[in-house]
C-alpha cells in the first residue's frame, strides 16, 4: 500500500474538527442531562443518574413541556401532509410550460432566502390586520409552508425531470384513465422521493422556531417551551428535554428510513416478479 499523502491527514483532520463542532454541543448536552440529583448545567459532572429524566415526567413548575410536544408533534404532521400533496400537484403542474410559470418558481424560491424573522414578521401582521385569530394551527402553520413547501416542490421538480414518460405512455395505452395513470404508475414509481419530501416537511416543521416566534399566539411549540425555558429554568432537565427530542429525532429519521427502504423493496420485487412473469 501507498503511504497516505499529507493533504490526506489534513483533510482528514479537517473533517474532524467538522464532526465534532456539528455533535459536539449534542453529545455534551447528553452526557450533562445524566448528572445526579444535585447537578448543575456545567461540567464537573456531580454523579450520574437517570434523576432528569424521571423529573420531565413530573410536574413543571414553570412551561408546558409535554402539550407543546403535542402541538409540535401534530403541527409537523400537518405541514407534512400538506407539503407533499402541494409538491406532487406543483410537479405535475410543472412538467409543461405554462403562463407565468418562471415568475412562479422564483416567487416560490424567494421565500428560502427571506429571512425567516421577516416571515414571522408578515404573517402574524396579517392576521392581526384581518382581525383573524393568531394561532400555531392557523397562522404558525402557514408561516411554516413557506419554509417546507419549497424543499418539497424543489425535489419533486429534480424527480419528474428525470422522470420517464413512456410508463405513462404505456399506461394510456393499455386503456388507464389519467388517475389510474396517477395511482397505479406514477406515485408508486416515485414513492421513495415522497417519503424524502415528508421527511422534510415534519423535520423542517417540527425543530423550526423563527417563524413560529410571531405566528404560534397563546400556546407555545416545542422549540418556543424549550427557549422560554432557556431563561428561568436552572436544572439539568432542560437538557433531558433535549436529549430526549433529539432521540425522537433520529428515531422519525429512522423510521422513514425504513419505510423508503421497505418501498425500494417492494419495487425491486415487483419488477422482478413482472420480468418473470414476461418471461
């Protein structure tokens, strides 16, 4: 074997360095939120229990740990939902050129490169202007498509670009309505993007604090609790919280994970069935 150049090393190193300055401040937190019952938000650590985390589950005297949870948890499902029927409809609609189309995509970019504050910002006024009630489900969910939807519409414009059109061609052929078109040929073919484009819209949704900070009226979202709690709250349960939605995190990835690869699968399989069955 060659012996490893230097750029080699400095680059390794490099990335490092990166590694650890991404899950550095993740890992410390981790290890803090195992301290015993009389720790403290700094290192050195004063014994290790689990004594934080059995303290989430009891009652607050400040915050509204586990009803924020809920309301993010239900406000990610909503803008993910929401963000892949928009993004499969724009997809479509994008396929061919139509009037304003180019003014359309770029107003749908622009809103990636605002900053999220000024959002917030707008959104909350309007409401406030059309006497409309300023609430996470309302008004904290439509500030939160501004920063989904274009992820989503971006990733379906890449796939139905390199999408093959002679299975629907084919389909025609064989008699199919459009919808069955749809249904049956297109959605499974492009199922594991869709899984992609949920993904982003529950993560994006779920961790996002700037525009939800105007937007969420009386009742806070999980990020808003934890950076309230930020301010009054002394014990090492605020990273118990945290280490706990960061363990939610990776297991939502995980699961979609799974799911996009239990898809490919079935895919793989069914093609390997019909090429059988040609045979």
């Amino acid at each position: 074997m060659e012996p490893r150049s230097r750029s080699f090393y400095v680059l390794a190193a490099f990335f490092g360095l990166f590694v650890l300055f991404l899950y550095g401040p993740t890992i410390t937190i981790a290890i803090l939120s195992f301290q015993g019952p009389g720790g403290g938000l700094t290192f050195p650590m004063r014994g290790v229990s689990l004594h934080w985390f059995f303290d989430l589950f009891e009652q607050q005297a400040v915050g509204d740990i586990w009803g924020s949870f809920g309301r993010s948890f239900l406000l990610g499902l909503m803008v993910m939902v929401t963000t892949v029927v928009v993004s499969v409809m724009g997809g479509l609609a994008f396929r061919k050129r139509f009037a304003g189309s180019s003014v359309l995509f770029y107003l749908i970019i622009t809103s990636l490169v605002i900053p999220s504050i000024l959002i917030s910002l707008g959104v909350g006024l309007i409401f406030s202007q059309l006497d409309l009630n300023v609430h996470w489900s309302t008004s904290g969910f439509g500030s939160q498509l501004t920063w989904t939807l274009p992820f989503g519409l971006l990733i379906m414009f890449a796939v139905f670009n390199r999408f093959d059109k002679s299975y629907e061609e084919a389909a025609r052929d064989q008699g199919a309505t459009p919808w069955q078109t749809l249904r049956y040929v297109v959605l499974p073919i492009i199922a594991p993007s869709l899984i992609g484009v949920a993904l982003f819209g529950f993560t994006l949704s779920y961790d996002e604090f700037a525009r939800t900070l105007l937007t969420a009226g009386s009742y806070n979202t999980l990020p808003l609790e934890i950076y309230g709690m930020t301010t009054n709250v002394t014990t090492p349960v605020l990273y118990a919280l945290g280490t706990l939605t960061t363990v939610f995190s990776l297991l939502i990835i995980g699961l979609f994970l799974g799911i996009a690869r239990l898809t490919a699968q079935r895919k793989a399989k069914a093609g390997s069935d019909a090429g059988e069955g040609m045979v």
